[in-house]
C-alpha cells in the first residue's frame, strides 16, 4: 500500500504516524498481524504477507475523533483496504456505543468496499466480569 492510505482524521492529512510517543499500542498490533520473521523458527506474524495502513483517530490527549470523522474513517478507502482491525477501546467493562454516523460508516464498508465484496472489521470486545 502507499501512503496514501495512511490518514490523520484530525488534520486530514496523509501522516499516520502517532501524534504521540504513548501512542504505541498499533505498533504492537501491527507486528502480530504482519511481522516477517523466521517462519521455520515459528516466528512471524498471523499474516506476515499482509500490508498495513496506519489510521490516526486520537489526538495527543487520547481525544477520539468526533463523529463524523470517525464515520468517515470506518469507509475511508473501503476499496483498497480489506480488513480493518480497532482494537482500541476504554478500561470499563462495556464496549462503547456507535453513533448513528459511525453505524452507517460500517455498514457502508460492509456493503459497498472491495467493490461490492465488502469489508471485515474486527473490533475488540468487552468481557463481561460478572461471567
């Protein structure tokens, strides 16, 4: 992938570095999704042939987005990339709810990208603590 699937959905720039150093939990996502490494020492990631792109969504106080920019996030090149981890959440036991623009930004990734074929977006869960 270029780096024009890379974006900042605060400046909406093409920079999808972390805007800061505390910011590093993608970095390690990334290395168990697509780290090349010794295969035949079992060292590598889950998908060590995949390409990455890197989507900023927080600001450097750890801000989400508002609304609309993360509807636009959720659909943004939904025709290049094929799978799209979140895998950023809170501390509290539940899943924060999606607005009704970021629902209609996910269902428009699942109808409408890869031409129709639609997207995977893999969201992390809450584990009920009562179970």
């Amino acid at each position: 992938m270029t780096n024009q699937v890379h974006h900042n959905f605060f400046t909406g720039s093409d920079d999808g570095n972390p805007v800061a150093s505390a910011q590093v939990h993608a970095t390690a996502v990334a290395g168990l999704i697509a780290a090349r490494g010794q295969q035949s020492a079992g060292r590598g990631g889950g998908g060590a042939s995949a390409q990455l792109a890197s989507w900023v969504i927080f600001d450097r106080f750890d801000g989400l987005a508002d609304e609309e920019a993360t509807m636009d996030m959720f659909q943004y090149r939904s025709n290049v990339v094929s799978v799209q981890n979140h895998s950023w959440g809170n501390a509290d036991v539940q899943v924060l709810p999606l607005s009704a623009l970021e629902d209609q930004g996910i269902a428009n990734a699942i109808d409408q990208g890869r031409q129709g074929r639609g997207v995977v977006i893999v969201r992390s869960g809450a584990m009920d603590a009562s179970t």
